[in-house]
C-alpha cells in the first residue's frame, strides 16, 4: 500500500469516522513546496471546552475564553497552543507548550521539560498532553511527539511516550489525538502516531481538517505555515464561535 493510501485510510479511521478525537495536532510537510505545515484543533462536548476560540498573535496562537464570565478551570483551558523561537516550531494543548518554549531556549531538552509534568488533573477523564515539536535549524528537519497520559491500572501515574520518526515526505504528516473515540470517559489514544495527509495548501489543508471532524464538537483549528528557508511564516485560524 503506497504512503498515500496508508494516510487517507488513518485519516479516515482516527477523524473522519471518529465521533470525538478530542485534540489533535499533526506536523508535516507541503507537497510540492520547500515548507512544513503544523495542524492543531480543539473540540469540546461540555459548555466550558467550547467556550474557546483561537487568537494569533505574531508568531504565537492562544486559546481564549469568547465570555469570559463563565470560564472555569482556566488553567486547563486557557494557554498558549502554538509558540517559535530561532526555527523550532512548538505546539500542544497546555500549558506545557510555554514551559517547552522557554527550558529549551534555556539549554534544556525536550523529554526532560516534559519529564516535570503529568497528564492533565481532571478526572476523571484525566486528559493526555499532547505535544509537538519541529526544528528546522538542520537538513533534514526533525521532529518530536509526546503523550503524557493516565496509567491505565492507576490514573495517579502517567505514562509516558516520546516519538521522534523520521522527516514525512512531500504532502504528508505525523499526528497525534488525546482521545481514541467518545466515550464515558473517551479512551486516550493508544499506539504509534498515525500517518496523515497534508495535501494542498494551508488553506486546502485547514478545510480539510475542518471538515472531517465532528460538526458537534468542534470549535476551533489552526495550520501554521513554515516556509523551509526561515522566511515568516503565517498561522490561519478557523474559529466555530465568536463573540456573543
């Protein structure tokens, strides 16, 4: 089976057909363009995770309550999503993405920021991190994902997995989802990130995602545009719901 059909049928299976992916994000390449590509959405099924929207300023992409009066549990649901510092790229969903950005422009190294945190206090759904990383100083490129989520036999420990695969081809990307399905709680996602296409341009590429996922649950995603040579990037934003 070609890389192409592999990545449809994963984006069929883990999106498309899936009633709620939760978070997700995918770092990949354009096809046909000497640029990266990096997609992060959030869904929610209770008032408080759909009470969001996505912000860009410059560089960076932060949640935002739409009515601020009714927020709860802002540390979960309120941080910075996308950040760059000297061609690293960084996206997740929480507040681990500003502790990465700031230990690795202070030395540190991705698992061992990582290693200070745990899968999010919210049980009992106990929510996986999920976290991204692409660092494009080197030829060729190279990535990171992260997992931080609840031990299965006991939710008070996390488990934890670090991926680093190889540069994606041309049109075609690695992800991420904190959930594998709905449920009561929602499963979090087990097993190796998933081949993902990323086909067309930013803007083909954030309808795509867009569409597939759960027209009742969704409520904001972004693609982040990086060209290879270190040229500004651009970060598009697709909100459900905006001001009341």
């Amino acid at each position: 089976m070609q890389a192409n059909e592999i990545a449809q049928k994963n984006f069929d299976r883990h999106l498309r057909q899936n009633k709620y992916p939760g978070r997700g994000l995918v770092i990949g390449r354009l096809a046909g363009d000497d640029a990266w590509v990096i997609v992060y959405w959030i869904m929610g099924r209770s008032a408080n995770s759909q009470n969001r929207r996505f912000v860009v300023d410059g560089a960076m992409m932060r949640t935002e309550p739409i009515d601020v009066q009714s927020v709860a549990n802002p540390e979960l649901i309120i941080y910075e999503a996308i950040q760059e510092f000297s061609d690293v790229h960084l996206v997740g969903n929480g507040k681990q993405v500003q502790a990465l950005f700031e230990g690795l422009q202070a030395g540190s190294a991705f698992d061992n920021i990582l290693a200070d945190w745990e899968r999010e206090p919210d049980p009992p759904i106990y929510t996986p991190r999920i976290s991204g990383m692409l660092d494009v100083r080197t030829s060729p490129a190279s990535l990171a994902l992260s997992i931080l989520k609840a031990n299965v036999a006991n939710p008070d420990l996390t488990d934890r997995f670090t991926y680093r695969p190889a540069a994606p081809p041309p049109g075609l990307g690695m992800g991420l989802t904190t959930y594998q399905d709905d449920g009561d709680p929602p499963p979090g996602f087990a097993g190796e990130p998933p081949l993902l296409p990323c086909a067309g341009d930013a803007r083909a590429i954030l309808d795509t995602y867009w569409n597939a996922l759960n027209e009742a649950f969704r409520v904001a995603l972004a693609v982040k545009w990086i060209p290879e040579q270190g040229k500004p990037g651009q970060i598009l934003v697709k909100n459900r719901f905006e001001d009341a």
